[in-house]
C-alpha cells in the first residue's frame, strides 16, 4: 500500500444474540453470558437456583456470528464488555 494510506488491522469478532426460530430479537452482544441475561430478563429463559445453568424456552435459541472489525492506526479504541471494541469520536 503506497502512497501513505493507512493500513488496516483487521480483527474478527464473536456476537451473540437472543433469537426465536433463529430470527434474532434482541440485541447483538459480546459474550453468549450477556445474550442469554437478556433471555432471562425477557421471560424467555430461567436459571438453576442451585445449578446456576441456565435453561432457554422453546422457540428461544441464542445465535452466533463472526464480524470482521477494522482499526486504523491512531484509533482509540476502548475496549468494553458490552461491545466488542467501540471508537471513541470527539
């Protein structure tokens, strides 16, 4: 890459998010654990009192998917447990 463009560093992510009959219904989240505290506070899902394991109803199922997310040098990136990087504006 000439010509002083900037190079890329691209990283893939994983997302997870709530889905009924794998249409997605709720938000896209950064860890399978946010996804499914979503299915709970939802009423789609229960947890084990003394298991903790969580257990989804039918039609909930979580669904995954890998994103390529690309940082340029020079970004501030801030990384979060809600979102998997975000860039900070100013």
């Amino acid at each position: 890459m000439g010509g002083g463009a900037l190079m890329r560093n691209p990283q893939k992510v994983q997302q997870f998010a709530l889905a009924y009959f794998r249409r997605q219904i709720g938000p896209w989240r950064s860890t399978k654990a946010a996804a499914l505290e979503d299915a709970i506070r939802r009423g789609d899902a229960s947890r084990d009192r003394k298991t903790k394991v969580i257990f989804l109803t039918v039609p909930a199922d979580i669904i995954e998917r890998s994103i390529w997310v690309e940082t340029h040098p020079g970004d501030n990136i801030v990384p979060l447990r809600v979102r998997p990087h975000l860039r900070l504006v100013e």
